[in-house]
C-alpha cells in the first residue's frame, strides 16, 4: 500500500482515499453501557466553582446561587455523576469550613492551588444542587492532612439519621434527610509529591483500609475507590496498584485512573491516537487488579473508576508554585479546538469499548477549568468543542456494547506505533430498537470510507448522520461565535444492510439507525439512565 508522509512526523501515512470495514452483530456484546461513565469533576480550583456553576449575582442565578444557565447545559451535556470536592484541594480541605450559614464561614487558604478559598460553596451546597438537577454525587475524603475521624464524621454528616451529634449539626444546618451518598473517593492522587500529605503505596494501603472498613462498618453498601497512581507515567506506576490492593482489596470496590493529553512537540498523529494510551492504561491497572485478586484465590473483581480525564495543555501551566497567593482568578482554561474535540470523542470511544471493566469515569472539569463549558462573570455560558461529542454519546449510548469486527487502514504514530485510522464503537438497545455507531477518523489528511455491514440486524432506517468536523482543525467555540464548531448533517447512506459514510480527515461521527422507520430524533431523556443500576453486582 502507497503512504505519504506526516508533515508533523515525517512518518508514512496511509493513502488519501482509504476504506474501512466493520461488521456488528447483536449477538456479539461486550457488556451493557454504564451510566456512570458520563462523569464529570467539579473542584475548588480556578472558576469552576466560583463564577462557575456559583454565582449568586448572576442574573441567571436561583435562590441558592447558583447559575441556572450552567445548569440548563450541564443537563444537555448528560452528566450522571459529578466528583468533589477533589482533585488536589481536598488533600487539605477542612470539609467542616463549608457547611453551615454562609456568613459565618471562616475564609481559608487551599494549598494544592495556592488560592483563597471563601467556603461559600460547601458539601450541603453541592448536595443540594445534584439533587436539583439531577445528577449522583461522587464525593471524596481528605486522607492527606487528615485521616480517619474526619472521614468517618463526613460520612455520617452526609448519611446518617438525626440522633447522631454530626447528623444533627447537618439538621441544625437546614437539611433533616440524609443526603445518602453512594460513592467515596478514599484521598486524591496520594502517590503525587505535589499532593499535600502524600504516601508511599505501604503507608496509603493502610490508611484506605483503616478508612474502607470503619466506613463499611457504617454502612456495608457504599461503593469506595482507592486511589490509583496518580498517572501511568509516574514511577509508582503498577507497583503502587499492586500493594494497595493487596492491602485494601475486601474494603474497596474500585481503583482510580487519571490521564490528560495533548501534542507533546506538534504530534498530532500521536495526539489524534491517545485513545491507545487510554487503553493500554485501561488494560494495565485491570491486569494488576486481576493478578491480586488471583493470588488471593478470589473471584471478586475490582474496576476500574477512570475519574480524572481529558485533554490538558499542561505545557502552559506553570506549575503549583508558579502560582501567586491569590483570590479566585482563572486558572487552566484550556480554549479547545476542533482536533481536541475528535480526540476527547475518541476516549470517550475507549471508555465505552472497555465498559465491561471500566465502572465509571469523570471528565475533569465541568465549568472553565480545562471544561467543555464555559462562562464569564455576568455574562453568557457556552459550549466549547469537546462539549459535543460528550453530550451526543451521553445521550444516545445506550443498552449495550457491541464486539466489532474491524478492518481499518493504519496510520503510523511516533508515540504508539502503527494504529487503526478508524476508532469505533457501537451500542444497540434491543428494548428501543436503536443502533449507534461512534466513530472517528484519526488520520490527519484524506477521507476514510466507512462500510459497515449491519445485515445481522433485519430492516434498519438511518435517523441520522451528525458528523464534528472543520476545514480548520484550530477552529474554535468563543464568547463571541459559540457555535463555530457543532455537529452537522454528514453523508452516509444505507441501503440493504450496508451502511456507507464518508468520514473525514479529523472527524468524530454519531450515526443512530433504528428497527423501526424514523426520521426524528429520540427525545432527551436520561431519567431511565439515572435509575439504572450503576454496576452489574460483581463486586460484591
């Protein structure tokens, strides 16, 4: 086969006309879509919180503070489930500083982002706002600077019936229900030395044990992920899964994931193709987990909470101590482009082609901070490039996930070799009927035809072809042109099973087909989502 070669790289590539085939089944399943993996990650860092999803000045805002106009898209991006408080400021957060009246709230200093912290939005506050718009809490504990107690009268701050002094204080503080909070992060990338009180694996282990069984002991039910090391490039990387595990395997039920990407050095081929680390990352920490769980003679399986994810251009951050001591002020607000989208498009892609393993996921951050919405201080909200391909997968994978048999043609990366140029998954709800294939064209020139035989399904109708792409891959969502990236009608056409679309150069894909003949698009509804088991009981 003719290549050319990468103007970035100098590799060859494949030809500029280039056909990819795949053939679906519905017989052949991978696992049914987790609702949990439409995450997102809401932190005290930059604006995401202040100016973010609060602010009680707003014109937008309602009687809580906080902006209904954030909101609104915070729905229509498909968010399930969102984590806080953190990320890096929990490790010297003081949960008890946030919680009571506003006005006497003491003002702090958070040390992981060197800001003053105001404490005007505290764990009631951001309860109370998921339980406003509809999304599970994902809430985290501080074991850097703190331990077990602190956690231990969270826990009860947050679950525990009046009649208990911490549950009481929460009565006294205007809410009388628990606010019943499933999922627990145990600390925050405690590997990390940028991570206040951070731990040797041997040190970390018996501290989420310590914690996974007093919490446990409260209540048998509540689903913890142990920190995971903080990256796969970290040295403790393998090692650190390994010992925690063996520690804290019967007190936990998952381990966390954190990866961020962008172009090291102008790759954009080995950019476009970050979904192979993401997998391989994916595949690493469950081998590990399987070979503990092996060596105890146990059939319990722990997943995978990939619960820091996104592209980051983290050669422009400075550093935590490049910081000044400061008030709230932006921080990290990555303007994305049409090629960031394609690839945020493509993990999504990974998340879901490893949903058998990967319990769920949190794309960090919700508003802002390296976000797929933005917003100015009294002024509009808008969607950036990655907001689209989140909020078309959030709402129309559905279901299950489907076991593809692909043929693609490769392009070679300087990071992670020869890989697929088409990046695919597909999904198909037998209770609706509908099919939905994702997919992306990785390869920086030519169009990539995609012939994908979906005989095995009996009579489908094509609903639509929307398809994320740009003459400009720089193009991006601003201010002043919020819509300059959005998802179009695309080409693709079926006729006898066969199902051809023309997928161009650096381009995400949503095409939806139904068993039943339908030109309109599937009303928003997520409630069913929401309601659906978050795991399929394997874990305990």
């Amino acid at each position: 086969m003719e290549t050319t070669p990468s103007p970035t790289t100098g590799i060859a590539r494949p030809p500029q006309l280039a056909l990819a085939r795949v053939v679906a089944d519905p017989a052949f399943v991978l696992a049914p879509v987790r609702p949990r993996l439409f995450g997102s990650f809401v932190e005290h860092m930059g604006r995401c919180v202040y100016t973010g999803v609060y602010e009680p000045d707003h014109p937008t805002a309602d009687e809580h503070g906080f902006r209904a106009d954030v909101a609104g898209l915070v729905d229509e991006l498909g968010v399930t489930m969102v984590r806080y408080p953190g990320g890096n400021f929990v490790s010297n957060y003081r949960w008890e500083d946030g919680v009571g009246p506003r006005e006497e709230r003491p003002v702090t200093l958070d040390l992981a982002w060197r800001a003053i912290e105001p404490n005007q939005v505290g764990t009631d506050d951001f309860l109370g706002w998921c339980e406003r718009i509809g999304v599970e809490p994902m809430m985290a504990v501080n074991l850097g600077t703190r331990g077990l107690a602190e956690a231990v009268d969270l826990l009860q701050y947050t679950n525990a019936e009046p009649g208990l002094a911490t549950a009481d204080r929460r009565v006294a503080n205007g809410r009388t229900e628990p606010w019943d909070v499933r999922l627990w992060c145990l600390g925050n990338e405690m590997d990390g030395p940028w991570q206040m009180g951070h731990k040797t694996p041997e040190e970390y282990a018996r501290v989420a044990e310590e914690v996974g069984r007093a919490m446990k002991r409260f209540d048998p039910t509540l689903e913890l992920v142990a920190c995971g090391s903080s990256n796969r490039s970290m040295p403790t990387f393998g090692t650190w899964e390994r010992v925690v595990l063996e520690q804290a395997f019967d007190q936990v039920d998952h381990i966390s994931a954190h990866a961020y990407y962008e172009p090291v050095d102008g790759d954009v081929d080995s950019f476009l193709a970050s979904a192979e680390d993401m997998e391989r990352f994916i595949d690493a920490v469950v081998a590990t987990a399987d070979h503990v769980a092996a060596v105890r003679g146990s059939d319990r399986r722990i997943d995978v909470s990939f619960d820091e994810w996104n592209v980051w251009y983290q050669s422009r951050f400075p550093g935590e101590l490049g910081l000044d001591i400061r008030d709230v002020a932006p921080l990290i607000e990555d303007v994305y482009d049409l090629t960031d989208a394609v690839v945020v498009g493509s993990l999504l892609i990974t998340l879901l082609r490893h949903t058998d393993r990967v319990s769920m996921a949190c794309q960090a951050q919700l508003v802002n901070v390296i976000a797929p919405i933005m917003t100015e201080p009294g002024g509009p909200a808008w969607r950036q490039t990655i907001f689209h391909p989140f909020a078309l997968t959030a709402r129309h994978a559905r279901g299950t996930v489907l076991r593809l048999a692909v043929d693609s043609p490769l392009v070679a990366t300087a990071r992670y070799g020869e890989v697929d140029q088409l990046h695919t998954v597909a999904t198909w709800d037998e209770t609706t009927g509908e099919l939905v294939v994702l997919a992306v064209n990785r390869g920086l020139v030519g169009d990539l035809t995609l012939d994908l035989d979906l005989s095995r399904f009996g009579d489908l109708s094509l609903v639509e072809h929307l398809v994320l792409t740009d003459a400009d891959p720089a193009a991006t969502n601003t201010a002043a042109q919020p819509e300059r990236v959005v998802p179009r009608p695309g080409d693709a056409t079926l006729d006898d099973g066969r199902l051809t679309a023309s997928l161009p150069a650096v381009s995400w894909h949503c095409l939806r087909l139904s068993a039943a003949p339908s030109t309109t698009p599937a009303p928003l509804d997520r409630s069913s989502a929401r309601d659906e088991s978050p795991t399929d009981g394997r874990n305990h």
